[in-house]
C-alpha cells in the first residue's frame, strides 16, 4: 500500500512539473526588439490576455508555455507597437469620408473625381479635400461655377491641400450667408464681376465651416474604425490626438469599452467651452486605452 502511494505521488510531482503555462499566442523563432531598458532582442514571446507574460529564447518559451496558437516567425523582425506624438487621428478618419483630391492634375479632374464622389456620399453636403492649383498647369484659384452647374441644390464645400483655403459653390454660400458684402476680419472672399468666386481664404473658411452639420454617429464610428485600420496595418497603436471634443472623445471611450476600437489614444481636449468646462469639472479620464 505505501509503495503505491509513493508511485502516485511520483507520478502527480512529475505531471506538476512537466505541466506547461497557458498562453493564447506564442510567437518564435524571431527578431523580438524588446525596447527594455538593455535593448534586449529575443527569439520568442509568450502573450495572454493580451498582456505580454514571458520573453526569452525559443526552447525556453515553447518548454515552459503552451498556446493554441503558435506562430513560426522564420527569423522575421517584431516591433513594440510604434507612438505617433502629435496627430489628428479622428481628423484623418473623417477626411477619408471625404472626397480625395489630393494628386490632381487640373481643376477637370477635380470636378470629375468630386461627381464621382457624389454617387456614394453618405453625407447631405459634398465634401473633399487636397486640391492644390499649383499642380495644374494653370496655377490659379478656380471658380464655382461649373460647381454650380453640377450641383445647383447640394452644397459642396472643397478644402485646399493645406487647409488654409476653400472652393464653394453657390449653395454652400447661400447657406453660410456670404454675399459680394461680406467681410471678415483675418480672411479673404474672393470676388470677381461683383460676385463670390467660391474661393475663401483663412478666417473666410469658418465661415462656411461652422454651418456644416454635424456627422451623424455612425459616420463618426466608421472614421474612426477606417482611421484604425490604416494606422495598424503600418504599426501605430497609439496616437496622441490633438484637440478632441467632449462628445468624440465620449464615442471613442464607448467604442474601446465595446472592443470595437482597440487604438491606445492620449486625447488632448480641445479648446471649445464646452469640452473645457466638462474636463475641469470632472478632471483627467483615464482607463487601460485612453488618457484624456
């Protein structure tokens, strides 16, 4: 009887032992750039719960870990996620619901990228940005006017490549109130035959900016899911976002919670009253994947 009670605890000290770690992803046989305090490079990772748990050779990982899933990276190299400091990352995933003008070669191609544009906007106003004349071999502003004739009732609203002016058309005018009368302090309205061209310049901008609706919430949560993705599939996964309001920040926090949004962001606030006064009153938010 005592013999077979010794075999049993042999037998249970031995399976203890030998009882591998649990990992969900193993990666091995790499170039793993650590970034600790050394610089260290190691051959294999073992990561759980999305947390890296172990790092150190190949044998040594696969003898003290077992995942369901194991990949072979045949040498190939592994970064730490990369930092962007200073970024508009919610802005890069709402101008890519805009019309890309950016690379046009003359104002007709202009006008043919935004028609095209037109047939899937999912928006009530036609937006685009990236023109630049100087890449035409006429290196002036445009006019609106063939704006006009193609699209006489929706308001059109194209920002120049470096943000600091804009071409509208008539309608988009109309609802901003810009007249050959306007003036505003800071900016340009360009007027040629006693009328508006569509070009304004600076200050001009907000004019008609500040009449654009706002997007609707699904919009806004496939921008930042699109910004998401083309940011991953070059290894950012952290932005620091300069300049979010209250209400953005909220649908970020709520898509991250969700497991939607798995980007780390540091949100800087903007300065509109609104989202001032709500963060000084409750003070600095901060959960696993945002810092505001």
């Amino acid at each position: 009887m005592k013999q077979l009670f010794r075999l049993l605890l042999l037998l249970f000290i031995f399976s203890a032992c030998n009882q591998k770690r649990k990992a969900d992803l193993i990666l091995y046989n790499g170039t793993i750039y650590t970034v600790d305090e050394t610089f260290s490079i190691v051959e294999a990772v073992a990561i759980r719960g999305g947390m890296i748990r172990a790092v150190g050779s190949t044998a040594d990982i696969l003898d003290e870990y077992d995942a369901p899933v194991k990949n072979d990276l045949l040498g190939k190299p592994v970064f730490p996620g990369f930092i962007d400091g200073h970024c508009h990352f919610y802005g890069y995933g709402i101008d890519m619901q805009k019309c890309n003008l950016y690379g046009t070669t003359s104002f007709d191609e202009v006008l043919k990228k935004v028609n095209e544009f037109s047939a899937k906007n999912k928006f009530e106003w036609i937006l685009g940005r990236g023109w630049d004349q100087n890449d035409w071999e006429a290196r002036e502003f445009p006019t609106n006017e063939k704006l006009d004739s193609l699209f006489p009732h929706t308001p059109v609203y194209l920002m120049r490549i470096d943000g600091h002016a804009v071409l509208c058309n008539s309608e988009a005018l109309s609802r901003a109130n810009i007249n050959a009368a306007t003036r505003v302090s800071g900016g340009e309205i360009e007027i040629k035959n006693g009328k508006p061209t569509g070009i304004l310049i600076d200050n001009a901008v907000d004019l008609v900016k500040q009449v654009i609706p706002e997007f609707s919430e699904e919009l806004r949560k496939q921008a930042l899911l699109n910004a998401q993705k083309n940011c991953f599939a070059v290894g950012l996964t952290t932005v620091d976002d300069a300049g979010l309001g209250r209400d953005t920040i909220q649908l970020i926090d709520k898509l991250q919670k969700e497991g939607l949004l798995k980007m780390r962001i540091y949100a800087m606030i903007s300065d509109d009253e609104r989202t001032l006064k709500y963060f000084f009153d409750h003070g600095p938010y901060k959960t696993p994947r945002l810092n505001v």
